[in-house]
C-alpha cells in the first residue's frame, strides 16, 4: 500500500501581499469556510495566518480596537516563519515535525510546497491521529521481524480446545558473539518468516529476544495433528540453515507446548514456557506441560537455588563502559548481574532473570545487585573515580515501593551522591504497573537519582512516558542501532535524536559494536555510547 504523502491532503493555499489589510484577509476567509488560512512570503520564507488567530486578533484580545486592525497590514500578523515541508513528506514525518514545533505552533497548517512552485496546506489533525495509529500498530508488533508481540499475542481469544507452542533458539548468544547483533537479527527475521509459514493458519509471535509463540486458538484448524507432532514440524521448519553472513546457520531450538480449553492466553503461555525450559533443562528438544511442572519452574535453577544463590554471594557484577560520544572517555558503568554457579559456572542473566522476575526472588535478587553496585561505586568515588553506575530495575520491583527505601538507605549509609546513581527501566516495566511506577521513579528522582529509559522504541507508549515520568536519559534498542546504516531506520533514529536532544535528554546507544556505527552515531547528535567497541562486561576489579 503506498504511503499517504502531504500531495494527498493539501488543500489550496492562496497567497496574499504582505501589505494585504486584514480586513480583507478576513473577508477571504469568511467567502471560503473550507479555507484554513492565508498565505504571505516575505524575504523568500513562508507565513501562514490562520483562521483562528486572525479572529484572536480581531476580536480585540490583544487591546487594539477591531476598526484600527481592520486597516492594518498582513504583516502586522506575521510571528514565524511557517513550517513548509515537500509535497512528498510522508505523513508520519510530517505529524513529527509538526509536534517538534514550540507549543504555541503545533496545532498551525503546514505548508505544503509542490515541485512546479505552487503551495497548499495541510492540516495538522490527521497527521497526528496517522502517527497516533501508527504507534497503536507498533504496541502490538514486534518491529524487528513484524511478528505480533507479547502483548498481541495476550490479546488473542481462544475458541476452543487452544494450544501455545513457545520455541526458544539455543546458543543465541553464540551466534551473536561470533557474528555480531547485526547477524543475530538476521537469524531471527530468518527464523521468523520460516515459523509464520510453518504455522498458518495459526499465528507467530516473537516474546522477546530469541523467543517466538505460536497460538492456534483451536487445535481443530490442524485436524488430525497430534500437538507433539506439530511442535516437531515447526521445529524442523525453522531448522533451516539460514544463509547469515555468507554462512549457512542451522537452528537448534527447545519448545514448550500447553494445550487447554478455555484458558486464559496468559496462563496458556506461561505454562508452554514452563514446558520450554523443561525442554532446555533436560534436552528434550519438546516437551508438554504437565501438572507436575507446576510444582516448581523448571528453568535453570529454582527459586531455592536462587535464594541459596543470593545467601551465599554466588551473584557477581560486571560492569560495562558508557562512553561519551565525542571525546570517547568513560560517562557512567552499567553494573550486569553474573551468577557464578558452583557447579555450572558463571551464568549469564537471561538464564536465571527470567525465573527471578515471575517470584517474589527478583525483590532479593534486586537488593543484592543495589546493595553491591552501590558500595562498589562509593569506594570509586573515595578513591576520586567519580563515575556514575546504572542498575536495571524489573517491573515487580518498580511496582513495589521498597526499592525507595532500599536505595535511600543504602545512598545514605555509603555517603554516594544520589546523582552518582542511575536506575534504568523499560517502558513496558513501567506500563506494567504504570501508576505505581510512575510514583516509584517520581520519589527516586526527588532523592536527585537519575532514570534512564532502556529498550527505547519497542515499548507501548514512548512519547507518553517521556512526558509524564522524570527521564534524564533515552537509550535507544540496541535493534535500532544494529541497522543504523540502512536508510528508513537511519530516519527513526534521526528522529528520535532529534526529539531528545529538544526534550533536553541525554540520548544512549547501545550495541555498538564497530567505529563505523561508533562514528555514525555521533553525528547523529548522541551523547553517549555502549556496547563490545568501547569494552565488553567486566569485574570492579578490571
């Protein structure tokens, strides 16, 4: 479908001398009801007076009487040049530039100048409710492979005997050591396209990172298919191998599969991801959920082991560089949870979070992390190295209202300066629990902590969030960064430095794994920098 340009909602413009008396501007405007205003170019820029100022004015608002403006030049009128954007603008971009406008402006017609010279107007109203379903759509869609989303896949109604099949790809994080982010995410638009193919007319979705859903409302649309059977035809579909890089990758995956009547989506899933990681604890490749996995989660590790874990200091912290873009000199580490395993060795999160975040656990687990980043950045700071640490804050601890305490004790008992400490959340942590949240981050940043947003540009209500919660920093998805260099993402996040930097937010990048996307990306306005170029996760002690 191609996409609406401003040609397709100008309307005639009629352009009016300077010198023009409003009186007759007004009596244009009132022969022409559909008219959103006039016109006037003075010094090779463009001036739009639109009907409702021009009425502001006339009504004597601004203490002049009606009689004396009626013979008043135009020009008296003029404030600022009107925003004037090509006749090809998309309207998405349009409603962006339009809204970037001081407060006063938004709602003013934009210019619309064609090719052969002539002008037209465009009202402001349908390019912002454009935007607004645009960002409707992208809530629900996961932007890296188009795939429904969580949240898409939650909305979803069974209509009969429903099955979810969850598929995690083993050794992901392989694949993305070897071959960068960039090849991950081709992996996985690769495996996703196999998977939505595999499946019809059931649907695929992607949960997060390397993990997709399938959910058939009801098994009847694949009659004569045992759900086992199925889960193995999809994993042998996305099997590939994949051509990434020049090099044939073969998928390896774990699937859950939970089959119900009448279960709710969300209890639907949970339980295929129990199964899941059965399946990757044990190497079954599949495995069906059963009552008696419900006793415990059989990910790596149980919540015993987990609060053993915290007990005994298993959990260590990493701590990787947040450069500052131009100079390239240390701004701020981001402190990364380790659990060094007696038996398993060190573990990275992804194995141990998740389990963490569907307990009470993540509240110890959280306390543990805060207590040694800060510590850890006090003894910097005594030693003269005044760099500030972030902590990632999950939605069940941003919904509590311990963590205020937590931190305000330990700021007070280490002596670190509040402003030394940076809480980092994502957007949809905070939409779990939106009011909650907000009143959490509200009290921190009163305490002179700083809040960073992580995983920008995939959450639910972007531009809601930056105006309603006390951000300091942006961080932009690291899925953005990756495809920087190709040209419709380069404008999203030319877009969105344009709006931090206008917002007076320091923006981040993270994933940045090249001096080409290093050098990129400091043209583009940000301020600071993340990923394996500047230095991978390491102990306070390196």
């Amino acid at each position: 479908m191609r996409t609406p340009t401003l040609a397709d909602l100008a309307v005639p413009a009629p352009l009016t001398a300077p010198d023009t008396p409003m009186g007759e501007v007004e009596a244009v405007l009132r022969a022409d009801p559909g008219l959103l205003g006039v016109v006037t170019a003075v010094d090779g820029e463009f001036y739009l007076v639109d009907r409702g100022f021009l009425d502001f004015v006339l009504a004597g608002r601004l203490g002049y009487g009606r009689a004396l403006l009626h013979r008043k030049p135009l020009r008296g009128l003029l404030r600022r040049p009107a925003l004037t954007l090509p006749a090809a603008t998309g309207w998405s971009e349009a409603a962006r530039a339009a809204m970037a406008r001081p407060d006063a402006f938004t709602t003013i017609p934009v210019i619309v100048a064609f090719d052969d010279g002539r002008v037209g107007m465009a009202p402001v109203g349908p390019l912002v409710e454009h935007l607004s379903r645009q960002y409707q759509t992208m809530a629900l869609t996961d932007e890296l492979t188009g795939l429904g989303n969580r949240r898409s896949l939650l909305e979803q109604r069974a209509t009969g005997r429903a099955a979810a099949f969850v598929v995690d790809v083993n050794r992901f994080k392989e694949i993305n050591d070897t071959l960068g982010h960039a090849r991950g995410d081709e992996l996985l638009r690769h495996v996703a396209a196999a998977l939505t193919g595999a499946c019809a007319p059931a649907r695929a979705f992607r949960l997060s990172g390397n993990k997709f859903a399938v959910l058939t409302p009801d098994l009847a649309a694949w009659p004569g298919i045992d759900p086992a059977d199925a889960g193995h035809k999809l994993l042998h579909a996305i099997e590939g191998p994949f051509p990434v890089a020049g090099v044939p990758i073969t998928v390896e995956a774990s699937m859950g599969i939970a089959v119900s009547c009448g279960t709710d989506p969300a209890d639907l899933l949970t339980r295929a991801e129990t199964a899941m990681y059965a399946a990757k604890r044990d190497r079954t490749q599949v495995e069906l959920w059963h009552a008696a996995l419900a006793a415990g989660n059989t990910d790596l590790g149980l919540d015993t082991d987990l609060r053993a874990a915290i007990g005994n200091r298993e959990l260590v912290l990493h701590y990787q560089p947040l450069v500052h873009a131009q100079t390239r000199e240390t701004a701020s580490v981001e402190a990364l949870v380790r659990w060094s395993h007696p038996r398993r060795g060190l573990l990275p999160p992804g194995v141990f979070l998740p389990q963490a975040e569907r307990s009470d656990v993540i509240h110890l687990l959280t306390a543990a992390v805060l207590d040694d980043a800060v510590r850890q950045a006090a003894t910097w700071h005594r030693a003269g190295r005044t760099v500030p640490v972030a902590v990632n804050l999950a939605a069940p601890v941003l919904a509590s209202d311990r963590v205020v305490t937590t931190i305000g004790a330990l700021l007070a008992e280490t002596g670190l300066p509040p402003r030394a400490l940076i809480v980092e959340v994502t957007e949809s942590a905070v939409m779990t629990r939106p009011a909650e949240s907000a009143d959490r981050l509200r009290s921190l940043s009163a305490m002179g902590v700083r809040v960073a947003i992580d995983d920008f540009g995939i959450g639910y209500t972007s531009l809601g969030l930056l105006t309603q919660l006390p951000v300091d920093e942006l961080k932009l998805d690291r899925s953005f960064v990756a495809r920087i260099h190709q040209p419709p993402d380069r404008v999203i996040v030319e877009s969105v430095a344009r709006m931090a930097n206008g917002l007076g937010l320091t923006l981040v990048a993270e994933g940045v794994e090249d001096a080409h996307t290093a050098d990129t990306l400091t043209e583009l306005g940000f301020d600071l920098l993340q990923g394996f170029h500047f230095g991978r996760p390491e102990p306070a002690s390196a």
